[in-house]
C-alpha cells in the first residue's frame, strides 16, 4: 500500500507538471468535442489523433490520447441530454430519460448529474486500475505462450457471451477480424499472406484505418444526407444544480453504476456500452417506482452515465497489464505507445513506472479537469450542435482521411479506410456488431503466433493447455461461458440476460 | 441507425439473416481456395495456412448457423436503403480524393473534395462552400502539417 502511494506521488509529480497538464486539458476538450459530433466516437476521434502524437513523449502521447477517451465519454451525454442524438453509442441509454427531463425543463441537473457520475464513477475506476492492474501484471509474469492462448480464447468466448447482439454474429465478425488479422507476413515461416502483390501488405492490416473506416465512415454512410440542425436548449449555469431530492435519488444509481461499469469495462467487448445498458435495466428493476423510467427519472441518466465511464476505466487494466487489448479503443491506445518502442505487457509497470503512474494521476486530473471545465461550459460546447450536419460530415469525411493517411503516410490505409467503410456499413445494415472485428484484428497475431509457439514447446502435444493450471482454468471459464451464451439458442426457452436489459440479443 | 422495419408474418422470400449467413459461406469458401497456396502443416505443426483455413472452417460454420437460424429475421427486401445512392456517390468521391491525394497535394484534394460535397451534393451557397472548403484546406494543413509536424502530401507546384 505504501509502494502504490509512493508511486501514485510519483505519478502527480509527471501529471502536475504544466506540459502534461496543457495535453490533458487539451484532450479532455478535444474528445468533448468529438463525442458531441455524430459519427465521430471516441474510437474515430483517438485514431484520427494518433498520428499527431508520433512526435510528442510516450506520456503526454497517452495522457492525451486517453483524455480524449473520457472526454468523449462525458461529450456524448450532453448530446443525448440536450438534443436525443447520442454523440457515441454507450449514451444511448441517457438519451431515454436524458431527453425526456429536458422536455420537462431539468436538462440543467440531468447535465450536472450526468457529470458528477462521470466524475465519480472515473474516480473510482482509477482507483481500480491504481489497485488491480499491477497485480494482474505481476501475476501475468508467470503466463507463457499457453496461458496467453488460453487468455486470448477466453477473451474471445467472453466477447460472445457479452455481446449486445446474436452471439453467433458476433462470433462471425471476431472470425473476420481474426481473418484479417492473417493478412501479412507469417512471422513463423516467413509466407506473405493473402497480399495479392501488393507489398505494403506484407506489413498486415493496420488497426487506424479499419477503426476509422467501421466505425466513422460508415456512420457517415448511414446518416449523410440528414435533415438540418436541431433545435438545441443552451441551459444556463444556474440551472445545472439538481434539488436534494435528485441528490438523493441519484447516489444509489452512481455508486452502483461505477462498480458494475468497472467490472464489465475490464472483460473484453463493447463494454461501455454493454454497461450502460445493463445499468438501465438494473435500477429500473430496483426502482420502487418503475414506471418513472422512460419519463424523465434522473437514475435512468445517473447510472448509465456512472457506468459508461467507470467502464472506460476498467478497459485500461489488461491493457496496461497484460497488454491486450478488450476494446477498439484500447488496441488504438496500445498502437500508439508501440510507436514509440515500448511493449505494452507484464512488465510495462514495472520497466516504464512513470508511464503508468504519471497516466493513472492523469486520469484523476483529468476527471476533474471534464468536472469543472464542462459543466461551465456546457452552454459554449452545445454550440457544436447548431452546425447544419450537411457542413459537418465533409469536414469530418476530409478529417477521417488525413487522420488515416498521416499515420503511415500510405495511400493503401485511406483505401483500406475507405473499403472498411463501405463493409461497415452493408454489415450495420445486417445488424453485425462490428467491435468485434476491430479486436480480432489485433488479437489475431498475438493468437496464431502463441498457439504455434505452445505447440513447438509441447512438441505438437494440444495436452499441454491441460497441464498448466492457469491455462486450464482460462479454458474452462471461457467454455462455460460460451456454453452460456450460446445456451439461448439451443434451448429456445432459455433465459438471455440481454433481453432482460433492453438489448438485442438472441433472434427469434 | 438502422431500423427493424416490421415484416409481414407469413411471407416468402429470403431473409436478411439467411442472405447474410449465405455470403459469409460464400467468403469462407473463397478464402479456403485462397488459402490453398499455403501449407496447411499439421495439426502437431501448423503451418502457415493452417489458422486462416480454421478461422475460414470457422466463418463457414457461423455462416450456415446464421443462415439456419435466420428463418424469423425481417425479409431481405424489408431492409430499406435510403441513403444508398448519396452513400455510394460519398464513397466514390472519397475515392476519387484518396487517388487525387498525392497527386495534387492534400490542400486541393481537401478543397476539391468539400467543394464537391457542400455545393454539388448538398447544395449549399456558394461563398459559405467557398469559405468552409478553402478554410478547412489552409487551416487543417496548418494545424496537422505545420504545427503538428505530419508530412502532408503538397502538389507538384510546392502547393
């Protein structure tokens, strides 16, 4: 406990300093920004800003970077709230309640709680990541190529059981994340794969333009051509305190939302917005008075808003300690700290203290910068929402391509960009979750290469992910979880928890 | 997004889950003869080819399994495509400013490219294209290019 306190110290003595500071005020503002704008998440903003960060420090690179994250994170709430269009899909669920307390004139406390849940909830998942993940590093110290096959698996199983649609579809789109994530050169025989002559594709898929393009250009693809600017309310400073009794109301929902937003942000998947969802369903079954839901109760906005963040939060524990990555995000965060020659794993904690600490501290400063920026400054930032979207999207469009170029200067990434945006979106049309490709891109090398690696140490023998305990149990937890999830198909009557908390599921 | 349009129970027709299913073991099929000029190796000593005729074995599977179970989705022509046509026209635009990119510099592909879409595709007036394209061109190329230090491609008149 002492350790983690000297070097949390150590951490606000890097995050403190003005140039640090400067980078996290900025990415807090940015990802705001981009959360408000529809079509560009957190995901398109944090890729579309990567190649910016190649010539910054690895610290401010990542203390950028994830300001961006819970930026956008906060930003999509206030478009939800204000105006029913979530900036980004985890705010999906504020909207129900969020825009319907505007309509009822309290878009000024739906904001202010909608902030400090976030600020809560971010706190507490800092703390969390402060706690677990250098433990979970240390542990993995004793992982070999089986346990990180048997990691991987699991993480893949999980993905399917948390998915928020047909767990077979999203088995599919991880399968074709994986496949593409073959593309390139074997590292093991030297084959160049699936390349068709072109050489740059001996170098593989790059994580920027599959994001931008899945997820930025074919949101693009599905709303260009929308209607006008809405009519956006400007709540005035004043209005944004919530009465004792919305105080009152709205503890619970946080103090829930954060612990659950936590634990579902560190499995792998589309987790923010799987826990925002589970956390509507949630309190409204605990909610004395159900019926409020869907009519303006606060908690409606509290928990989702709570959990989303604590959420983003969780995602940053395998990803700094293990350095897999459970998200899009993630994976883009981790292509950004590779750049600059470190390997995210175990021993980043450990090797690279002043990278992980001065970014924990960051996060806290961050969560109060989003706190006591925003809330002022709500007002200002709805501005963004009177731009006609017809003037929007070709700047965003011009955006997605010289954020996609500049990463590696390579015209084949706006192609691939440009490709992937049109396969996203054919596949949302078809209703495929498209998380799931963008992660198996990243974890399809690191998969082939320690399945091969454990069958070279067991000399072919598959029994070896059976003589290892912490292989075996991996295995096993993530075999009984995909039994889980693929229980509601074989047994029709069988219970599926997505359903329960208002998301898709399983069909039929 | 997208929305469910409410299908008529009882109708013939395919759907869209078994359409869906059907393409991907159309596309696990062709990656399967793809694959075919790698070797496979053994399951004691995968080779090469071995994981993307598994993960194509795999996408196969979940093709058919989507395909079977996709008898109660909407029906494939129940699926709208509204935006299609301003989709298409925005990716072939896209496209055209990707192949114009290094070839003219990134500030005129940029100014092309927003002058096309604000004043051709969602006819806007004139001096708020001129303004917003010319803008947008000088001033992202300042931020990203200049201040930022990202090599921006410049036309062959050093523009």
């Amino acid at each position: 406990m002492v350790e983690t306190f000297q070097n949390l110290l150590l951490g606000f003595s890097i995050a403190l300093s003005p140039s640090i500071l400067v980078y996290a005020f900025a990415g807090c503002i940015i990802g705001t920004l981009v959360g408000m704008m529809p079509g560009l998440g957190p995901l398109a903003g944090i890729s579309l800003l990567l190649p910016a960060t190649f010539g910054l420090n690895p610290i401010i690179a990542i203390v950028l970077l994830s300001g961006v994250y819970y930026g956008a994170m906060y930003g999509g709430s206030t478009t939800s709230i204000l105006v029913r269009i979530p900036g980004e899909a985890a705010s999906v669920m504020t909207c129900i309640d969020g825009y319907e307390m505007t309509k009822n004139g309290r878009a000024g406390p739906a904001l202010a709680i909608a902030a400090i849940g976030s600020f809560i909830a971010g706190t507490v998942g800092v703390i969390g990541l402060m706690l677990l993940a250098p433990t979970l590093a240390e542990f993995a110290l004793r992982f070999g190529p089986p346990e990180y096959t048997a990691l991987l698996m699991m993480g893949l199983f999980i993905l399917a059981y948390m998915s928020s649609g047909s767990t077979i579809k999203t088995l599919a789109s991880a399968g074709l994340g994986l496949l593409l994530g073959m593309i390139g050169i074997d590292v093991m025989s030297g084959y160049t794969r699936f390349s068709f002559d072109v050489v740059e594709l001996g170098d593989g898929v790059g994580i920027v333009p599959v994001a931008v393009g899945l997820f930025g250009i074919s949101e693009i693809l599905l709303t260009a051509g929308q209607a006008a600017a809405v009519k956006v309310q400007r709540p005035r400073l004043r209005d944004l305190i919530p009465s004792r009794e919305e105080f009152r109301l709205s503890v619970g929902p946080i103090a829930r939302g954060s612990l659950l937003g936590f634990m579902i942000g560190i499995i792998p998947g589309s987790a923010h917005i799987i826990s925002s969802f589970v956390s509507y369903g949630m309190e409204r079954r605990l909610a004395k008075d159900p019926e409020r839901f869907g009519k303006g109760a606060i908690e409606g906005v509290a928990g989702p808003e709570s959990a989303n963040n604590a959420a983003a939060s969780g995602a940053f524990v395998p990803m700094m300690a293990l350095g897999i990555p459970t998200s899009p995000v993630t994976a883009v965060m981790i292509a950004a700290i590779m750049v600059h020659g470190i390997s995210p794993g175990p021993l980043l904690i450990s090797q690279q203290p002043e990278l992980f600490w001065g970014f924990v501290a960051s996060m806290y400063v961050g969560n109060v910068v989003l706190l006591i920026l925003n809330l002022p400054m709500v007002g200002l930032f709805v501005n963004l929402l009177r731009i006609p979207y017809s003037y929007l999207y070709p700047c965003i469009l011009a955006f997605c391509i010289l954020g996609t170029y500049s990463v590696a200067n390579s015209m084949l990434d706006v192609w691939m960009m440009l490709i992937m945006g049109g396969i996203g979106y054919i596949l949302r049309k078809f209703h495929y979750d498209l998380a799931p490709i963008a992660l198996g891109l990243v974890l399809a090398p690191m998969l082939e290469l320690s399945l091969r690696q454990s069958l070279a140490m067991s000399a072919g023998d598959y029994g070896i992910f059976l003589e290892r305990p912490i292989a075996t149990t991996m295995f096993a937890l993530g075999l009984l979880l995909f039994l889980l999830a693929i229980k509601p198909l074989i047994f029709k009557r069988g219970k599926d928890w997505r359903k329960d908390v208002g998301l898709e599921g399983e069909q039929g | 997004m997208t929305e469910q349009t409410p299908q008529a129970p009882g109708k013939r027709g395919l759907k869209s889950d078994q359409f869906s299913g059907l393409m991907l073991v159309a596309f696990a099929l062709y990656v399967a003869w793809e694959n075919r000029a790698y070797p496979v190796g053994s399951l004691q000593e995968p080779g090469p080819g071995y994981m993307p005729l598994l993960l194509a074995i795999f996408i196969g599977v979940m093709g058919l399994l989507i395909a079977l179970g996709g008898g109660k989705s909407q029906r494939l022509t129940a699926i709208t495509w509204p935006e299609a046509t301003r989709a298409i026209v925005i990716l072939l635009a896209c496209g055209v400013g990707a192949f114009a990119l290094e070839r003219i510099g990134y500030r005129l592909t940029v100014i092309a490219l927003l002058i096309f879409f604000l004043g051709v595709l969602e006819r806007r007036r004139p001096l708020p294209v001129a303004l917003v394209s010319i803008g947008f061109g000088f001033i992202s190329y300042y931020i990203v290019g200049d201040l930022l230090h990202v090599p921006l491609p410049r036309s062959p008149w050093g523009f």
